[in-house]
C-alpha cells in the first residue's frame, strides 16, 4: 500500500531528483561486525557550504552515549558541515545500513553546476574510509570505489 | 653535571632560560565532540619530549576552564600521580572551548646595603588569581618553559655568590624601600589547548590587547594534516613581527628525530604551520620585551604554549 503511494507520488512530481548515488557497503569478514556510519555529501567545485544528501547513524541509540557520540568519528563531513547539521535531519539521516548497495537521490533543488561528491564510512572497531569523485549535476554517470569500508560508488541520472 | 650546574647559575641570577628545560605540556583526550554529553579527559606533565610522561607531573590547581560563553567552568577528578597530573572537564556547552593555565610573578635580584637579594622563588597565577599559592610547581611560570623556579638550588657552583636563604623574598611587595640595583623581570605564561562540542566558535580569541596573545586564523579544533595551519601572534595587540615559534609533534620515541619545526612569524604575526603527519602537536612561543605591567620590573617574559590536535584529512 505504501509503495504504490510512494509510485504515484514519484510519478506526478518527477523528476524528484536531480539524479542517484549508490553507495555500496561491502561485506566484511570478522569476528565482530559493526555497521558503519556513513555520511553522503556534495560540495561545489568553486567553494561554498558543503551539503549533506545522507547520514546513517545509530538512530536509536540513546541514553549515557548515544548514537549521536560518534559522529565526530566521521571527522571529515563533521569539519565540513555535519557538526552544523541539526539532527535528525528530515530526508537526510536515517539508520545505519547493513551491507549491500544503497541508492539516494540527489535532491532536485541541488543547483545545476560542478561538485565533488563525498562518502564518507566509519566502522566501530574497524576503520575508516573517506572516497571522493567529480560530479555534475544534474548528474551524468559516474565511479568510483572505496577499497576498505566502502565499496563502488556509482552515479546515475535517475 | 654540567648542565646541571648551568642551569642552577642561570636560574639563580634569573637571566635566561636553559636550552634543555623540560616542556610542560596538557594532553587533552579528544578535542572534537559531537555532542554536550561528554567529558574531555586530560594529563598534564613536564618532561623534555612533549607529552612523554617521564619526569613530573604537573600542579593543576590553577588550571582553568573558559566554557564558549564566556563562563567559567571548573576541572573535575584532579589527580596527581609521579610522571603526570590528570583532570576531567565537562564540555556541557556548545562551541570551542579554551582550558589551561595562566601563570605570572615577578622575579629577579636586588641588592639591600650591597649584599644581593632575590625575589621570587614562588611561582603562581597572577597575583590575586584564584589559586594564587603557587608551591611546589613542577618548574615555574606554568608556560610551556620553566621560568627561574630552581633558586632554591644549593647555592650556585661555578663561583657565583651564593644567595643567602634568607635573603630571598617571596614577592615584589616585599622589597624593602631601601633596595638597590633592581634587576625585575615580571613573567606571564599561558598553556592551554582548545575542544569543540558541535560547531566551533571564536568568541574566546578576541584580543584582549595585553600581553603576548594567539589569534587563530584557521581555528585550532579545526586543524587537519593536509592543511597547513594559520595563527596569529599579538603583543599588546599588536602584530608580533619576527616571533621565533616552535612546533613539536608528540611521540617522539618513535622517531629518529624530535620533528621540532622552528618557524618566524611575518609582519602581520602570522606564521604558518604544515603538518607533517596527524597527531598532537606542542606549539610554544616567547618574547621578552622591556615593558612590564610592574614599574618596579625592568624586562617582561612573556610565553605561550598550545596543544594543538591535527586530525588525518
């Protein structure tokens, strides 16, 4: 019921986006896995503020150390604007994601022009890995991959 | 042995400070906090490798907490152990935050009917400062360099004259009206690191015009290896030109070399610092001028000493 809500939606209102990021979590072999916080952002070519498409975090964690305690550990997004980020931010952070290929939209009213896109992962008791790649918008197709805690990163016009 | 000696003969006449003076250094745990739910924990030491505890550790009681909005917060679970002090703050309030101590006193000789005096033996914050017994610190003037703390020193080697104890005043106050031959030098010193609970803020680095003071241009929980730093030095709120800074990344035993960089401030104050790798980093600078607050002081000492944490990009 809610998917076919969800199509209808998509299909008055298209184009919702200016294109797709998919980002892939790999799956990694250890004793102890935790999933990563991820944060997704874009930021223009000539300089200015850097904006958050996504950030995955330990929603519900609360109590003495919240979810929210680390997400200075993503330090690069949180140096380039996600300590300025009042979460939870509505369409942009949600929960930690399990191993797979996750698609986000680039939202339409991102100003056509030059970015760099940005994924950033951090891995309780594992590492960190922060990829970057060109990107136009609206979006034509692009790659790229991480090599530890991130996996393609793959670009798409819708 | 000899350096030994020289350092009680230069302390004793209060003139310079030794080559080979013990670093005293705060090592926050973290200066980058999501939230305002949590505690920065921090060692605080004297030794000759940065943040190395293997000599002293240092007094806190005059540690102080500058909270962003401009009150004072207060250090919790003091404790000292041999090599190192250590202290927790609760970082409650967002914004960048500014922890460390303020030293100062006047120290130096006189003479009273010819025969030499000494002033100075205690160290401590500036007089009428919180905290202001100043006792058993772990080398002076609470700056990143230990000040002339050692004239308790057996006398001085090398056929100096030896300061008798009793002629050896604890302040400036307690100069006789009758002395002669003052030879004053007022030190200030300030060490101190810096932590950000959300987004940073500067209200703490507005100049207050006084003294030797650091002015970030690239805000100092905002420094990353593969961006060179930008810092400002004022005196008296002007650009201090020409100002020798030495920056010395922590973890020295496991290097060859100590990595000191020994830079020089341009015109404006500004100097700029490359990181070579991530990590903690002692930055220290001093000055010494012929303007002190004090108009029985001839010379002023002024130092300052940051820890600063330089995040992998």
């Amino acid at each position: 019921m809610k998917k076919s809500l969800a199509i209808a939606v998509s299909v008055i209102a298209a184009p919702a986006s200016a294109g797709t990021v998919t980002v892939t979590i790999p799956r990694i072999a250890v004793a102890e896995y935790h999933v990563p916080y991820v944060a997704v952002w874009i930021e223009p070519k000539a300089g200015g503020p850097a904006r958050t498409l996504a950030v995955w975090y330990d929603v519900a964690k609360r109590g003495n150390e919240p979810g929210t305690k680390w997400l200075a550990d993503l330090r690069t997004w949180w140096r380039k604007g996600g300590r300025s980020l009042k979460l939870p931010a509505d369409g942009v952070s949600g929960a930690t994601r399990a191993p797979g290929a996750h698609r986000i939209a680039i939202p339409a009213n991102v100003k056509p022009g030059s970015y760099t896109l940005f994924v950033e992962a951090a891995r309780e008791d594992g590492g960190r890995e922060l990829v970057s790649m060109p990107l136009t918008v609206p979006a034509g197709s692009a790659k790229a991959a991480g090599k530890t805690e991130l996996g393609a990163i793959v670009v798409k016009s819708r | 042995m000899i350096a030994k000696s020289l350092f009680f003969t230069t302390a004793a006449l209060g003139l310079t400070v030794p080559a080979f003076a013990h670093n005293q250094w705060l090592l926050p745990s973290t200066t980058v906090l999501s939230d305002t739910q949590q505690s920065v924990t921090v060692d605080a030491g004297a030794s000759t490798a940065p943040f190395e505890p293997n000599h002293n550790a240092l007094s806190v009681e005059g540690v102080k907490v500058w909270a962003p909005d401009g009150s004072m917060g207060a250090i919790e679970n003091a404790a000292r152990s041999k090599y190192r002090s250590t202290f927790d703050v609760k970082i409650d309030k967002p914004g960048t935050w500014r922890i460390g101590m303020e030293n100062g006193g006047i120290s130096g000789s006189f003479k009273v009917d010819g025969e030499p005096w000494m002033v100075g033996r205690r160290r401590g914050p500036p007089a009428g400062g919180p905290g202001a017994a100043g006792g058993a610190r772990a080398g002076g003037a609470g700056a990143g360099r230990p000040g002339p703390a050692a004239a308790m020193g057996p006398g001085a080697p090398g056929g100096r004259p030896q300061i008798d104890p009793s002629h050896i005043v604890a302040s400036v106050d307690d100069i006789p009206a009758n002395a002669t031959d003052l030879d004053l030098t007022e030190t200030v010193g300030r060490n101190e690191f810096f932590v950000s609970a959300g987004e940073p803020s500067d209200a703490l680095f507005k100049p207050t015009g006084r003294g030797l003071e650091f002015v970030p241009v690239t805000l100092p929980t905002d420094l990353v290896s593969n961006e060179p730093g930008q810092f400002r030095f004022l005196v008296d709120g002007q650009p201090a030109a020409g100002l020798e800074v030495e920056v010395i990344p922590g973890g020295r035993r496991y290097r060859e070399s100590d990595g000191t960089q020994k830079l020089k401030t341009d015109d404006q104050g500004m100097v700029t610092v490359q990181w070579p790798m991530a990590g903690m980093y002692w930055l220290n600078a001093s000055l010494t001028d012929a303007k002190p607050g004090n108009p029985k002081a001839s010379k002023r000492r002024m130092s300052y000493t940051a820890t600063l944490e330089v995040l992998a990009p």
